[in-house]
C-alpha cells in the first residue's frame, strides 16, 4: 500500500519581478495530492492558478517552498533533469489544445515519446492506441485544422497520456470548447480517473469542478479551502447539458 503523496506541495512561494517591484503569486501554499486522486484547482483571476499549475508542471522553478513528485525534489534540478519529469511524470492538457498545426493526429501523440527516445515501431503503436482510447481511431491521419475543437482536445489527452505519466494536469480543458464537446471531454477524464490515473484540474466552471473529488479554492496566492465532493454534487455536474 502507497503511503507517500504521489505530490506534496509545501510552503510554495512564487514572487515575480515587474518594474523592479516583487509581486507574490504564491505565498507559502501547502497541500498533497494523493495516487489515483481526481483534484480540482478553483479561484479568480490573479489567484495563483496558473502559477501553481505550472510549477507543478516543471515549466518553471519556485521561489521558495518545494515541490515533490513521486518522491522525487523538483526544486533544484537542472534543466535537462527538470524536462525528464516534464516528459516522463506529467501529462499537459491545455486549452489551447498547443497542437502542431501542420502535424497528423497520429504525429502529435507520438511527439513525446520521440523526446523520450523511443523507437518507431514502439511510439507508434503507443500512441495508435493512445488516440483509439479517446475516440479517434478514425482520425489518426487527420491533421488539427480537419478536427473539430473537441476532437483537437481529444488528441491532446491522447499526447497526455502516451508517456504513461504519473500525473495528468489539465488546465481550463474546456475553456474552448461548446457545452457537449465539453462534457465529452469530462466524461474521458472521468474514465481516467476511474482507471486510477491521477488528475489534477485547474477551472473556474463549478459544473466542471465537480467531477472532481476534491476541490482546492485559491484566493490572493493562497488555499482558502480543500474540501472533498459530495457525491451527489458530481453527479450533478455530470448531467449538466
């Protein structure tokens, strides 16, 4: 039985420098997610969600404070070492979706695994597989501009998954898509979650939040509150057309 946090955060602080005067994002933030936990991120505008999302993600380094990812300090890490846990423990789910334009469905599943040096046959048939769990075995050859806003999405939890990472961040995944494409969306991160993969979810949709299990509510840098979903409430969500 796991008893360490897959993640822990703990006194995180993120301060960023704008005409010579520091600016807090994050002021000594702590919480731990769980393996297998489906965490919801919520807060306003300026409240330390993207910050937050992207330390966790190694696409920048905090101030102070730690990170620590299946028991592993991200902190001090050098770039390449910081671009391992990048390609190998997390999974990104934008809301852009951040597809190569002029790239087929089937090639920009496989991107990761080409950084991580895996050979052709293996990536390809990772990331075939990857795209026919989300839906798209029929879209492979398709390339993004061919792909409808939750099909594009679709692909982008496909390159999520491919690494097999530790670690699904998905933010604002349905910040750019329609009511049903949207709730298309939540249903394959319900599938996942109930796979036992772990996700963590950045949103400002309360509907969306509460597919998850737990939602931590930021305010000012800060957790103003981390508290477990009724069933019921998630239930709810699910329905919402």
């Amino acid at each position: 039985m796991r008893k360490n946090p897959l993640l822990k955060v703990k006194n995180l602080v993120k301060v960023y420098k704008l005409d010579g005067v520091g600016v807090e994002a994050l002021r000594s933030l702590s919480f731990s997610v769980g393996h297998g936990e489906f965490v919801a991120i919520m807060g306003p505008s300026g409240s330390g969600k993207s910050t937050l999302m992207n330390l966790i993600g190694c696409l920048d380094r905090p101030t102070s404070g730690s990170i620590v990812i299946e028991e592993e300090e991200t902190g001090n890490l050098r770039d390449n070492e910081l671009a391992r846990i990048r390609n190998q423990k997390v999974g990104f789910v934008f809301q852009t979706f951040n597809l190569l334009p002029r790239a087929s469905a089937l090639k920009n599943v496989e991107l990761p695994l080409i950084y991580a040096g895996i050979g052709f046959g293996d990536r390809l048939e990772r990331a075939r597989e990857k795209l026919a769990q989300v839906g798209l075995g029929d879209r492979m050859n398709h390339r993004p501009n061919q792909l409808s806003g939750g099909q594009q999405q679709r692909v982008a939890i496909a390159r999520a998954l491919v690494t097999n990472p530790a670690i699904i961040l998905a933010d604002e995944p349905t910040g750019n898509l329609d009511s049903k494409s949207g709730a298309e969306i939540m249903i394959i991160l319900d599938k996942l979650h109930q796979e036992g993969k772990t996700i963590i979810l950045v949103t400002h949709e309360q509907y969306i939040a509460n597919h998850a299990k737990r939602i931590i509510r930021l305010l000012d840098g800060k957790v103003l509150s981390d508290e477990e979903v009724k069933s019921r409430r998630r239930t709810a969500g699910r329905q919402r057309k």
